[in-house]
C-alpha cells in the first residue's frame, strides 16, 4: 500500500464464499466486519453455463435467473445494515462486469472482479483464475467497471506458476482497480508483493488470530478477509479484536518514534546553542 486509505472499519472483510455469502449472511457477521463481498455471482452465460456444471457436480452456487435483479435486491436487504456491501462477480466479459459494477453504484457497493476461481469449469469458460494467466484480460474488466463508477477491487491468487502476481495487480491498479484481495494460499510474503502497489490490499487464508492478523498486516496488507469462519461469530470476535490489537500497538509505537525524535530535536537544538 502507498496512499491508500481502507475504505471500511473494522479493517475485516468477509470474503464471498459460492452460494452462501448473500445478504442474510452479511448481517450476520456485521458486528465484527467492516465489509462483507457477496458471491460470487456468475453474470455472463459461458460463466452461469459453468456454474450449472459444477452444481451438477455438487458445489453449492449462485444461479438466480437475473444476475443483475439479484444483486439488486441482495445490496437492497442490506440498506440499513453497517457493513460495506460488495458483490464478487464472475465473468469473461468487459460489459458483463460492468452491469453488475453499475448496480453495485447504485447502491454505494464495492464491485470485485472474480480472477481466482479455481474450478476447472470457470477457468476453461476464460474467468476466475484463468484471467492472472490473461492480465491484458483483467485490465479490460477493471477499466468497464471503474466506468460504471463503484469502487472496484479485483481478487487474486497466488502461488500459480508461471504467474507474478506482482504484475498481475500493477496492471489491475493501473487499470484503475481500487483494492487488491489477494488469496495468499497461507503465504503471508505473497502480500509483499503487492504491498507497494498504490491499491488497498486486503489479505485472504488463514486468518485465524492475531499471529496471523500481525503476519499479513507487518507485510503491507491495510486490511484481513476471512472466508470460512465467517459464519463463526466467535472467530470473527477474535478477528476483529485482533485487528484493534495491532493498531493499537503501531499506534504506540508511532507515540514513542515521536517522542524520541522531537527529544533528540531538542539534544540538538541546546547543544547548537551552548557550541
């Protein structure tokens, strides 16, 4: 991160888990997240073909009949609940994502670009994880969904060969990409990567309790994301309070730098006048 600000407190996301994180979802974990991604919500047809696949597989996905009308009403059941609402959307196509990113500005919601789906369905249609092998690909997608005005966050992976994730999200943000949730596959270093980048990096995997809030935020990510334990009340407290902890704690330690350097301030300052 350089001048980035997060744009949601806690600094706790919920990251979009398929076919459970919708709204009801959201409200649950409202008290200890500051954001909450919904998703991911498949909304072109090579896309939504795949998904149908992979449920006739047994994965649990999203398939409303109208994308677009079901995260309309998702983001509206979320109106009155203090949480910044996003919608992961999964597609292979600028102009699909940007009339999911045109709802999510309605409603004031961040939009996130799906490029860390592994199944073997969505990478063959051209999304998910396919399009960090594809940056030219990404880029076009951010570019329509930052047009249609939301904030625009793009999900990443790391660890796949052959794939630097580092110029993976310098062209994401050079596309205008506001936020970088990077996957960190239990890596917190992959964080050092794209840490310089001028976007909000929110860390992802493995986030369980402040060993592992201070790992990735001691390497440059402004914020933590949890998937699975976000439906667990109690581990989202632990989340929540560990994130305080370590503000705190720089908070602290910011006071003491400021301090040693405005007394050396005045050592210098009365030994200049005694020379």
């Amino acid at each position: 991160m350089t001048a980035a600000t997060v744009p949601f407190a806690p600094p706790v996301a919920l990251a979009s888990l398929s076919g459970r994180a919708d709204a009801t979802w959201a409200r649950r974990g409202a008290a200890h997240a500051g954001a909450a991604f919904l998703g991911g919500i498949c909304v072109d047809t090579p896309t939504r073909e795949a998904a149908r696949t992979m449920t006739d597989r047994g994965r649990t996905e999203f398939l409303p009949d109208d994308p677009l009308v079901f995260i309309d009403n998702q983001l509206r059941a979320l109106r009155q609940t203090p949480i910044l609402p996003g919608v992961n959307v999964r597609s292979t196509e600028p102009e699909s994502t940007k009339a999911a990113a045109a709802v999510c500005r309605r409603h004031s919601a961040i939009v996130e670009i799906n490029a860390h789906c592994r199944q073997t369905e969505m990478c063959a249609a051209g999304a998910g994880e396919s399009l960090l092998r594809e940056p030219p690909r990404l880029a076009a997608q951010v570019r329509a969904a930052v047009r249609a005005g939301p904030l625009v966050s793009v999900k990443l992976r790391a660890g796949l060969d052959g794939v630097s994730v580092r110029r993976v999200g310098r062209q994401a943000v050079a596309a205008g990409a506001d936020l970088l949730h990077l996957d960190a596959m239990d890596s917190p270093d992959a964080v050092s990567a794209v840490a310089p980048l001028d976007a909000t990096v929110i860390a992802n995997n493995g986030v369980r309790d402040f060993e592992s809030v201070a790992a990735y935020l001691r390497r440059g990510a402004d914020a933590v994301s949890v998937g699975r334990p976000s439906t667990n009340p109690t581990a989202l407290n632990r989340i929540a309070t560990a994130t305080e902890r370590w503000n705190e704690s720089q908070s602290q330690s910011q006071s003491q730098s400021r301090t040693q350097t405005q007394n050396q301030s005045r050592r210098d300052s009365t030994g200049r006048r005694r020379s």
